[in-house]
C-alpha cells in the first residue's frame, strides 16, 4: 500500500540539502529543480529534474548515478520501498524516454508471446521499470508477468496465460 509524503515541503528541502552537499561535495556541474505536486496530478508527489554539463556522467551506464542519487535521498527521507514511486528523479527526459522504449519492448515481446506460445524474458531492470511493465499487462486478458532473478539481475518474464512452467524436482 503506498501512502502520501506527509509534509512534502520538508521532503523538498530534505532533498535540497542533500543534492546541495552531493553537488557541492563531488564539484559536480549541475543544477536541480525540485516540485513538488498535489497528489492529484501525478504519481510522483516531489520530481527532481538534474541538468547541466555534467548530465553525461548522471547518465552512463544505464543511469547508474541518476538511480543512485535517488535511491540515497530515498534513504533520507526513509521511504518504505512502496513509496519510492512517491519521489522521481530525472536528466534529460531519460526517465521519459526509458518508459516509451519500456513501452515499445512490452508490444513486441507480446506479439512474440502471442503467436509462438513461448514465454520472453526482459533483460534485467530496476524495480520501478520492472513495475512498468507489470503495470503494462495488469489486465491483459491472454498474459501474466511475473519476476525472477536476485537483487540487480532481477527480470520480468512474459507468459502466455495458460502457460504450465515446469515443476522443480525434488531429489
């Protein structure tokens, strides 16, 4: 059950502080915008836009400095796992441009699934792009998704429906 930042402008300023000390601390060239939305509007509740010249190395290796400046302020704000959607971080539009590539994979591993019978796997991603695509085939009538793998090496695998996986052996 996910639940409402209670006071988001403290959040806000949370946030603030700790991107100024990461900022200032790394000699990182960037700038932040932080808004903080009624909850009415969006998902989100408190979005972070990062920009600048650095914005590059935010964004090697799949995001991997964008996710974790997230998760850290995640931890500063001690957000229960189900609220991480609560606070969003982006660069650039990545996080835009990831969910329409997320969305576009999603169609095509469906028609795959679809005509061969034959579950697909996604390669691994964070939870939040894993809920994606979750979200994606909540109410499919013909597919159901399920997760596997441990910590990073997590993935979705698209089944068709009635689809009998294999029972492990016991020995």
């Amino acid at each position: 059950m996910t639940h409402m930042i209670q006071d988001k402008v403290a959040a806000a300023k949370k946030i603030d502080a700790f991107l100024k000390n990461v900022i200032t601390s790394g000699a990182f060239k960037l700038k932040y915008r932080i808004t903080v939305h009624p909850a009415s509007t969006t998902e989100a509740e408190i979005t972070v836009e990062l920009a600048g010249p650095d914005s590059d190395l935010v964004l090697e290796r799949g995001a991997e400095m964008l996710r974790s400046l997230e998760f850290l302020c995640f931890e500063a704000l001690h957000l229960h796992p189900e609220d991480y959607s609560r606070v969003t971080f982006d660069c650039r539009g990545y996080r835009a441009a990831r969910q329409q590539e997320l969305k576009l994979a999603a169609e095509v591993a469906a028609e795959k699934v679809l005509t061969s019978g034959v579950p697909f796997s996604f390669a691994p991603m964070s939870s939040r792009e894993r809920r994606l695509v979750h979200l994606a085939f909540h109410d499919h009538e013909s597919l159901v998704t399920e997760s596997e793998g441990e910590g990073g090496r997590r993935y979705v695998v698209l089944y068709p429906k009635d689809y009998k996986r294999a029972q492990p052996t016991r020995r």
